[in-house]
C-alpha cells in the first residue's frame, strides 16, 4: 500500500468513526430528550459536523493522487469544485478528462 492510499483509508476510517458517534449522539439524544429544541439543536449540528467532515474528507482526496481517464488513460488532477459536483462511486468519479475532453468514470490512481 502507498503512503497516499494509506492515508486516504485512514480518512475513511475516520468518517465512519464519525457517523457512528453522531448516529449514537442522535439516537441517544433522541431516547432522553424525545423532543424539544434543544434535541433539534443536537441533530442540526451533528448533521453539520458530519457534512463538514465529509467536506475535509473529499479536500484529502482530491489533494493526493490523481485521476485516471478510463479512456485515454491520461492522469490528471481536477479541482476541489469539480470533484464535489461530480457523480461518485467510492473514489471513482464522473469527470471530463482534460486530454480526450470526454466525460467519464475516472478511477482514483495514486501513482503518475
Ligand atoms: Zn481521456
């Protein structure tokens, strides 16, 4: 495994972390509070922290490695924008390959 796949893996660990502790918090909170604003305080900011963690999650992933055309197979970087508005499977996204100028599903490669 490559130091940049490592840490990418670790990334997913750390989000999966996440949502079990916010999924505890909120169903814990859920069980002791049954409503009130304060229980929607508790949910609303989870739901924010997990979007955030995911926000920080997908700057690692498109910081390290590289995109690969499924094309041409030309590797290229794409911006932090892109890569959010685009259609994912896992780290495999739907982008336009800036060599072939297609669009397609390009693989996450750690390795130029
Ligand atoms: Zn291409």
């Amino acid at each position: 495994m490559t130091k940049e796949k490592e840490l990418l893996y670790y990334v997913f660990i750390l989000i999966m972390i996440m949502i079990l502790f916010l999924l505890g918090v909120d169903i814990l909170a859920t069980l002791l509070l049954k409503q009130g604003v304060i229980l929607g305080i508790i949910i609303a900011s989870s739901l924010i922290l997990f979007i955030i963690s995911c926000l920080i999650a997908l700057k690692i992933e498109v910081e390290i490695g590289y995109y690969e055309c499924s094309k041409c197979h030309h590797k290229f970087k794409t911006t932090y924008l892109k890569a959010l508005l685009a259609m994912h499977i896992g780290t495999t996204r739907y982008l336009k390959c800036p060599k072939c100028q297609k669009n397609n599903w390009s693989k996450k490669v750690f390795e130029k």
